[in-house]
C-alpha cells in the first residue's frame, strides 16, 4: 500500500516499489510488470495514478512500454561490439562467431533463431553484391538475443550461386559459422568493411526490440570481399542505440 500523509507523491511512491522489486530480481528483464487493473487492486489508486508511475519508470529508462502489450523490464547494460578480431579465421575455429564472442567476453547467454529464405536481388543488393537485378540470393535472417531478450536483428544475403549445396542454406551453419563454410568451398575470404549508420526504428523493429518512443537504432552494413575483391556477402544489422557500443581497435602500423 502506500502512504497518502508521506508528502511523496502517490505514483512516485508506486514507481519507486516497483523499482525496488526490479533491483530485487522479482521482476527479471524482459519480464512484463503486472497488468494496471492488478497495480490498481495492490495498491488501491486510480487508474490515472497506475499510468504515471509506469511513465515514470518509461521516461526513467527502467521499463519498455509497448501499446497493448504492456511493461517490460529493460535489460541493464549495454553490450560492447569489439571490432578487432570478431570475424578473424581463429575465431570461427573456435566456433565463436562475432555474437558468440561478445557472450564470452561480456557475460550473457547467446540465442538466436534463424529463417531461410530465396529472393531475387533488388537494386541495393544487387549493388553491394556486385550481381544482376533479379538474381536469386539466399538470406539468412536472424533474431540475435542475450539472456532471453532480443538485441539484434540480422539480415545476410549471398549470392545463390555462392551458397548453393552448402550448409548456408540450412539453419544450422556448423562450427565456425557461415564465414567457415564459403571458405570450405573455396571463397577465401580477403577483407571484411562495414558501414555505420543510425536511424529511427520502423515499427515492426521497435516491437522486435522493445524500445521505447524516441529511441533509435544503429545500423551496420557488413560486406565480405574474397581475396580477389569478389562480394560475398552482405550483412544489415539493426541494434538499439541504447544497448549498444561499437568500439573499434586497430594497428598503429
């Protein structure tokens, strides 16, 4: 219940118990908070007063509000993208892809669920790949997640004529990875450039991800280049502005 002779606010009063329950691990991220008919009965205030506190705990960073979904709980902390040896050949060996590799290093359990599909190449493809309007690519589109919560989407798309008969058009690539099986069927792969960008979400990327109005995304665009300069794949990802940090580290020589 609350305390009406506080001098505290009554949704302040509210937000800040349920900010207690977050901190206590009651309510985990990427839990949903109890319903405002529940938080009305718990603490016998007016809808209006329920509505405050949860803007509150919104505008506070603590919680994601979807539109008829309800509250969720945000995860705590950014993830840090380390662009040095991600993508390297020891890596894969190790079967630590560039997601897997930010796992390690950072704590958090990796997931991620993969759909397959063919399309003919449209203009901005068939540019970055270097093919013909119209030819048929394979994508691999992935929901990247740490600890249950989805912070990534992942588009990649090939040439079909690269991927063709190899485990890239399965869900399951194998230890190492996609980058391992184009290497198996002979496309050393030379240099990796990636182009960085930011923007608002659409609105199904703002449902993936769960972010709050105003929160954009960051975008970057991965394309692999085979020794001899041959586009291989390219690669957009979206990542929330506020979950993530791209640091980059490279030779001084």
């Amino acid at each position: 219940m609350v305390d009406r002779s506080s001098g505290v606010a009554v949704h302040r009063q509210i937000a800040t118990a349920l900010r207690a329950k977050i901190s206590a691990g009651e309510f985990a991220p990427g839990d949903k908070l109890p319903s405002e008919n529940q938080l009305i009965e718990t603490y016998g205030v007016s809808r209006e007063t329920v509505r405050k506190a949860v803007q509150l705990l919104e505008s506070d960073g603590v919680v994601n509000v979807l539109h008829g979904k309800g509250a969720f709980v945000r995860p705590p902390a950014a993830i840090t993208r380390l662009a040095r040896s991600r993508l390297s050949r020891a890596a894969r060996a190790r079967n630590e892809g560039a997601f897997l590799a930010d796992a390690r290093a950072q704590g958090f359990t990796p997931s991620s669920s993969v759909r397959i599909r063919f399309e003919p190449a449209d203009a901005r493809v068939a540019e970055l790949l270097s093919i013909e309007p119209g030819a048929e690519v394979t994508v691999r589109d992935r929901v990247m997640r740490a600890n249950g919560l989805v912070v990534q989407l992942a588009v990649s798309r090939l040439p079909r004529e690269v991927s063709r008969g190899t485990a890239i058009e399965e869900v399951d690539t194998g230890p190492g990875g996609a980058y391992a099986r184009l290497e198996e069927a002979g496309h050393r792969i030379g240099r990796f450039v990636e182009d960085v960008g930011s923007r608002m979400p659409t609105d199904e990327e703002r449902s993936q991800l769960q972010l709050p109005p105003g929160t954009p995304v960051l975008t970057v665009t991965r394309i692999a280049y085979r020794e001899d300069g041959t586009a291989l794949e390219m690669n957009d990802m979206v990542l929330p502005a506020d979950r993530y940090r791209l640091t980059y580290e490279w030779a001084a020589d």
